[in-house]
C-alpha cells in the first residue's frame, strides 16, 4: 500500500498542499497538532508503519510553516498506534502519550516535556495611556513582565 502523510492549509474554502513540511508517509497512521515547543505554532506527532513497514514515531517542529524533524530517541517507534500532545503534569508545556505495538510489546506510555519554555500566561501591560489628536489616536503603556506580550519595541 502506498504510504502518505500530506499537510494542507485551509484557505477558507479551498486546501492547498504545504509542500515544505517534507513529512515521512506512513501507513496504519495517527497524526496530533500541538506547540510543544511553545514558540506559539502547531507542530506534528506522527506514528505509524514507514515504507520497509517499520513502526515509527515521528515529530516535526513548525518554524514559520516549515517543518524540520524533531530529535525523539527516548521513544519507541510504534505502528497501530496513537500518540497524541497533552499536559498531563500540568507544567504549561505540553508532554506526550503514546500507545501502539512495539513489534515486541503493546505500550501504553506518557513522555514527560522537559524543555525549558513554558508557555505562560501573559501579563497586562499596565499604565495604559491614550492621547488624541485631531484624526490619530497614540497609545502609550509600560512594558510588560513576560516575554509573549507586546512592547513598544516589539515581542
């Protein structure tokens, strides 16, 4: 059987293929979206049997829609599988469970997010300031504590 995995943007009525995101086609697959990276884009966990009919598990980071291989050796590839993004511990970054046959056993496992960027709640920039004149409107306010929330220089 032909193996595919193919990602398509909704452009309001009609798909368009994005050509960049390079993903491996597997067969028997499971496909999740999720930023676990928390640098605000979705990114793929794909599982399923590759073209020598090997299970794999797979994650590609999203920079900007285009998509690289992320590096996943603590988890095992799987075939007739899920996997899917969740934050299980409740840390603001999202974690991993994975189900699936081994080849030698049918797991059922949670993979903890260890990478250090959680994604926090913004803060509300304070000091908030509106000046009119005549047919403009300038706003002013004081910087905010965290890093997703917008300054007057920008993010």
């Amino acid at each position: 059987s032909t193996r595919i995995s193919k990602l398509y943007r909704n452009n309001g009525g009609s798909f368009t293929e994005n050509t960049n995101a390079n993903l491996i086609g597997l067969l028997n697959s499971s496909a999740s979206f999720g930023d676990y990276d928390n640098d605000g884009d979705l990114d793929i966990l794909l599982t399923g049997r590759d073209a020598s009919n090997t299970g794999r598990i797979k994650i590609y980071r999203n920079d900007n829609g285009n998509f690289t291989e992320a590096y996943c050796s603590n988890m095992p590839d799987v075939y007739f599988g899920v996997a899917s993004f969740m934050d299980y511990d409740n840390d603001n970054d999202l974690d991993i469970i994975l189900t699936g046959n081994t080849g030698s056993e049918t797991i059922a496992r949670v993979y903890r997010n260890t990478i250090n960027s959680a994604n926090t709640r913004p803060t509300m920039p304070s000091n908030l300031n509106a000046v009119t004149d005549q047919s403009k409107v300038t706003l002013s306010w004081s910087a905010a504590s965290d890093a997703q929330t917008l300054t007057a220089t920008g993010l």
